[in-house]
C-alpha cells in the first residue's frame, strides 16, 4: 500500500500514510475545505442564500 499523499509505502503507525507529515496535510485538507464534495440540493442552496453566500436569484 502506498502513501495517497506522496505515494511512498505506508508506516503501520500511520496508516494509510507514510508519515506523521502527510498524515497532518491530509488533515489540513480536510480542515480547509480542499475535499469539500460540491452539491446541487435544493436544501443546500437554500442554507447558502440564508448565510449570503449563493447569488441572488429573484429577478
């Protein structure tokens, strides 16, 4: 198995990654919205214009 980070073989003790290093970018990632899955919803649209953050769409 391999490291999905930088691809070099994974560490038992972080697994799936191959260091303490990628395991902490790998976090930040997720932290920083990086592996946010987009969404087309009509629920999530609706959070989105409740916090300001979609465009206006009444014309």
């Amino acid at each position: 198995m391999t490291c999905p980070i930088c691809g070099a073989e994974t560490v038992v003790k972080y697994r799936p990654f191959c260091s303490k290093r990628c395991s902490d970018l790998d976090l930040a990632r997720w932290l920083n919205g990086s592996y946010a899955i987009p969404s087309t919803g009509d629920e999530d649209q609706s959070a989105e214009e409740e916090q300001g953050l979609a465009p206006d769409r009444r014309h």
